[in-house]
C-alpha cells in the first residue's frame, strides 16, 4: 500500500446564492465562500468525501497526489505568451 498522502482538489464552479443555508455552510467548511473558481486542497477522507457530495453540483472534484500552493495555482492558469522567440537575429550585421 502507497503511503503517499492523496487529496481532494476542490473547485467551485457555482455559487451557492439563493440556495439553503445548509448549502452555505458546507462550503463554508470545506473552505469556499462564494467566490467562484476558487480551488482549496483536502486530504482524502471520509468526512470531506461526505461534504463534497452533499454539495457535487456546485463543485469539480480532482483527486490529486500533491497539494498545490496559489502561487502556483497562479502560474498555472496563466495564460501562453502568444509568442516566442525562435532565433536571434546577427548583432552588427550591416547589409
């Protein structure tokens, strides 16, 4: 058996507005409040197991092998350059 530690990646995709109070605060447990695409790591248990499910159609759920920071949360969604560079051209070359 592995002895790696396993979590959850938590990603709300849907606010909770308009719905029961029960909703609100079972994400704000699993640490989601109201903010949409907010990403928070668990590890795998039981008890968040049961949260994510009471509360499935508002949240993507990823089991992932490692944490990640919002640092690099950050660095991930950032977008390509559009651009890059294939070569250099010559320096003082006259023509």
């Amino acid at each position: 058996m592995s002895s790696a530690q396993r979590y959850f990646r938590i990603t709300l995709l849907r606010s909770a507005i308009g719905l029961p109070g029960r909703t609100s605060r079972i994400l704000a447990a699993l640490g989601l409040h109201n903010k949409r695409l907010r990403t928070v790591y668990h590890p795998v248990s039981p008890d968040v197991a049961g949260q994510i499910f009471a509360v499935k159609e508002l949240v993507d759920v990823q089991e992932v092998d490692q944490a990640l920071t919002q640092q690099e949360l950050r660095e991930l969604r950032r977008p390509d350059k559009g651009w890059y560079v294939e070569r250099r051209a010559a320096e003082g070359r006259s023509g």
